[in-house]
C-alpha cells in the first residue's frame, strides 16, 4: 500500500484519529471564520475557501487524474451529485441558514447528522444501526447539547423554529447523502477523487458567488483575512476531506457518524485558546459525553459489518 507521502502511511491507516483529525479541522473552521467574519460576505468566503482547495490540490492530482479519466467519465453522475453535496450545497445552505437563524439552532441541528446518516445509509442501503452505534449517538448528542447550551438546558424551551432551521435541516440531509454515498463512490485513488469533487463542487458554486456579487457580496483584503483563507483551504477542505474520506472508507458512514458530535467539543477548546472565551463544568461535562459515544458508536462489531475499503491508494 502507497500513499502519496510515505511518512503518512500508517496515518492513512488509523480512521479514529483522521476523523478526530476531521473534526479539529472543522472546528478550526467555525473559529477562524468568525474571527473574519466582517471580512467577506459567507458565499464568496465558501467560493474563495474551495476554489483555492481545488488550486492546492490539483498539481498532486493530476497524474492519478490522467489515469482515471476513463472511470470519472463513466461514473460522471454520481460524482456530480457528491460534490454537489459534498462541496456546494453544503456550504451554501450552511450560510444560508446562518442569515435567518441562530449559530445555537445551526449547531445543534448539525448535531442530528449522524442520526441523518443511519437513515440516508439505511435508505440506501438497508443497512441498519446497531445498539452500540444508536446508544453511542445518543449519549454524544447529549455532550453536543450541554456544550452548545452552557449547561443552561432551559434555553432550550425558548427555541423558536424558523425557515432557516428548516434549511439547516435540509442541510443536514444534504451532507448526509454525501456521507452516505461514499459506501460506493467509483474506484478512483483518493486524489483524484479528491480532486474532482473540491474542483466540480468549486464550479457548481460560482453562480452563487456571483448573485452574491450582484447582491453587496464584499471582501475585504488583509492579512488576518488572507491567513484565515490560507487555512480554511489547506485544513478544513483539503486535509479534512482526505481524513474524512478515508475514514469512511476504512469503517463505514454509520460509525463515522459520531464523530461530527467533536466539532462543537473542539470548538470550545479553541475558542478558549483564539478567542479568549472560558471553559466551563458544561465544556467538561459534555465533552466526556462526546467521547463515551464516540468510542460506543465506533466499536467494531466482531464478525460482521467489517467495511472493506475500495479506494485505490496507488
């Protein structure tokens, strides 16, 4: 087995730390982008973050693209849907929702993905959740809602529900579809799937972008906001992309389901460090939940449900 770089082979093997991994870099990502928040509308920042993702990333894959041309060809369609999901529409309607509803009501519906999982895979797939994997959802969601909340559940009772939960939910449903679909996405080596998707998806979100424009889009060019670019495109698109593609890969979409429930977790952590906000008993307390239910949900089921990887990684 070969990866592109031989020191991280055996990275390329561990699923639970790239998903870890995925998960520091998605919070990464909530963090710097409301340290620019001011700096540019949220579809040029989403265009800007994938179109340099793509530039990054193409200069390494070209040669894996050269050889799976043929195969893109054939499985177009299917591509086509996963970076419409993957990339696109996923970061589109993420800061849509965000123009009518709350970063509270955002994350905690983001908090139902793994649960979206199970039922897009099942759909899909038939394949059902086990008892570990539907108690290790709970038990993380019960983290996500105590960390977001600040140990203050009754805030909850005052939740109204508006049209942007409603598109956060059929956000929700977006992404796990995309999720989903990496069960059976084409033969391709990781870099040019990689690729194709964050170079299509990047496309697909240029009208956008440009309604955006026409609209009272800005940017705003500095260097707090050209780190936070260089960021959002090497550490949460690229280098998470390959950890949460690989790790799917390696053991299935329902088992990497949970590990959405550490962003919100990671989330707090760093807003300590970047932004000076303060740990509480609430952060502590649903961050032992967190990772309880990550690790019931992501056991292995002894002889039975073992995922064999398809991705060719030479």
């Amino acid at each position: 087995m070969r990866v592109l770089f031989a020191p991280f082979r055996w990275l390329f093997d561990q699923p639970y730390l790239l998903l870890t991994l995925t998960s520091l870099f998605w919070a990464g990502n909530a963090v710097v982008a409301r340290a620019v928040i001011d700096d540019f509308s949220p579809i040029l920042f989403a265009q800007l973050r994938w179109g340099g993702a793509a530039l990054l990333i193409l200069p390494f894959a070209m040669k894996a693209l050269r050889t799976d041309w043929p195969v893109i060809q054939r499985h177009l369609g299917v591509l086509t849907l996963m970076a419409l999901c993957g990339i696109t529409l996923f970061n589109t309607f993420l800061y849509w929702a965000l123009e009518y509803t709350t970063a509270l009501n955002v994350v905690l519906l983001q908090a139902t993905t793994p649960l979206a999982i199970a039922l897009v895979v099942f759909m899909l797939f038939r394949e059902r959740l086990t008892a570990g994997q539907l108690a290790g959802i709970v038990v993380s969601l019960i983290g996500v809602v105590v960390i977001v909340s600040r140990g203050q559940l009754q805030v909850l009772a005052h939740l109204r529900l508006n049209p942007g939960d409603v598109i956060m939910l059929l956000d929700v449903v977006i992404y796990a579809t995309y999720s989903a679909l990496l069960k059976r996405r084409p033969p391709l080596h990781w870099l040019s799937f990689l690729a194709i998707t964050i170079g299509w998806g990047a496309i697909m979100l240029l009208p956008a972008s440009a309604l955006d424009l026409m609209r009272g889009g800005h940017i705003d060019i500095n260097t707090a906001s050209l780190a936070a670019l260089f960021y959002v495109a090497v550490f949460p698109s690229v280098l998470a992309y390959i950890c949460f593609n690989r790790g799917v890969d390696l053991i299935g979409p329902n088992r990497a389901g949970p590990f959405f429930h550490l962003v919100p977790f990671f989330g707090a952590i760093l807003a300590v460090f970047a932004l000076g906000e303060t740990f509480t008993y609430a952060h502590a307390f649903g961050g032992v939940c967190i990772l309880a239910g990550v690790f019931l949900a992501s056991r292995r089921q002894r002889l039975k449900n073992r995922v064999e990887p398809e991705t060719r990684l030479s």
